[in-house]
C-alpha cells in the first residue's frame, strides 16, 4: 500500500484512442508503489472534458501527477491548475498557451502525414437539430501514421476501435495554462507522424519544461513504456516532499 501523502498518477489519454494505451505503463507504476487511474475522456470538447478531468482529479484524495498524452496534453494544460496537481508530464502532447486553441498552436507549424488521414463523421447532438463532427483516422491509415513501432496486430485493433475527438475541440481556447504554476516534464516523440514533432517541443520550450527526446511513433506509451514511466518517475521524485 503507497503512503497516504503518496502521488496517485492519473493517465489522461488523447483522441483516437483510450485509457487502453497506457497498458503497458500502468504495470510498471504499480510495481513502483504508485496509485494510478486512468479514466475515460469524453473526447467532445476541449472545455467539457478540461471540466470532467478536473472534477476527476479534485475527487482524488492528496497529491496527483497529471499525465497527458497527445490531446491529453490540451486537457491537463487546463485541468492541472486543480489544487491537489503537484506535477504534469506532456507526452507527444499539446501544450497550450492561455487563450490558444490546438488548430492555433498546430497551425504555427507544417502539418503531419495525419492531416491526409482523417475522416469527418457526423454524429446527432442531444436535444438539438443540429449535427456534431466526429474526426477519426483512416482506418488503413492508422498503423502507420498513429501506431507505428506498436505490434501489427496490436495496432490493427486499436484502428478499429478508436475514440474519436469531436471537431469543436481543435477551436476551443485553453481558458488556462496550468504549466505556467505547476512543474512540468514534455516527451517529444521525434518519429511522430500524427503531431509534428516540432509542435510538441515548440509548446514545451515555451513552458520552461524539462523535456526529453525519444525516437518513438505517437503511441510512446506502447512502442517505449520504460522511457515513459521513467519520465513520470523522474516527475514524482522531484515533487516527493
């Protein structure tokens, strides 16, 4: 059992996958005494699910590590300025500005080979005539440009059994910037085909975070687990009190 001023590591996924792509860390943090939760992101707009992780985290009780990956990053910019967060680790994620939205941060740079990859899906909205848009990738696209360096079959069901991200997201305003008060660790994954790579260290440098490079596709959790639960070690060492 950890001690009760312990950090729990809460795991945020992205978009186009889910908790799932933490399989293989979330051993390795429990081998290493941690709590650790990893909970379903609605994946509708940037500001509901900034508000959903919030109010996770505010229920767990003491100190919490804020983890995100890919889109993840978007929402733990916002959720992490939450009391109990000591710490956030961005990996191959979005690291926000106040008041700047992902097309904004992602337009700074070229696009990557996911730009050509995606689909628009429209989905009802309860209680309104109007439709939403779904955005997802290709199914025969995602191997590669998603989870490369994952095992083949692996990957394969992951492209079929992706979480999309509703389109509103990518021009939603970060309303806060939890980096600017919370220490913060960024993992740039310098293979990456769906985040341009200089994305994710452009946001990070801006931040001031302690930031590493791993030769890794997007999906780093599952292509470089030992790189990534290291990272978020090195996370709750350095706020351990």
């Amino acid at each position: 059992m950890s001690r009760p001023d312990s950090p729990t590591v809460v795991l945020v996924h992205g978009a186009f996958a889910d908790a799932s792509s933490f399989a293989r860390v979330i051993p390795q943090l429990i081998a290493r005494g941690l709590d650790v939760l990893a909970p379903a992101v609605p994946n509708r707009s940037l500001l509901g699910d900034s508000a959903y992780i919030a109010s996770f985290v505010r229920q767990v009780p003491g100190p919490v590590i804020l983890v995100g990956h890919s889109y993840g990053g978007a929402i733990i910019t916002v959720a992490g300025t939450e009391d109990n967060v000591k710490a956030l680790v961005f990996l191959a994620g979005y690291a926000l500005e106040e008041g700047e939205s992902l097309g904004e941060l992602q337009g700074r740079f070229p696009d990557s080979d996911l730009a050509g990859a995606l689909v628009h899906t429209p989905f009802p909205i309860e209680g309104s005539t109007e439709t939403g848009t779904d955005v997802s990738v290709q199914i025969d696209r995602f191997p590669a440009v998603f989870a490369a360096g994952v095992d083949p079959g692996l990957a394969a069901v992951l492209a079929v059994s992706q979480r999309p991200l509703a389109a509103r997201a990518f021009s939603e305003k970060a309303p806060a910037a939890a980096w600017k008060t919370k220490p913060s660790w960024g993992l740039v994954a310098t293979a990456d085909r769906t985040i341009n790579p200089d994305v994710e260290r452009y946001g990070y440098e801006r931040a001031g975070m302690t930031t590493v490079d791993v030769d890794s596709s997007h999906l780093v959790m599952l292509a470089h687990p030992e790189r990534v639960a290291e990272l978020i070690l090195d996370a709750v060492r350095a706020t351990a009190h």
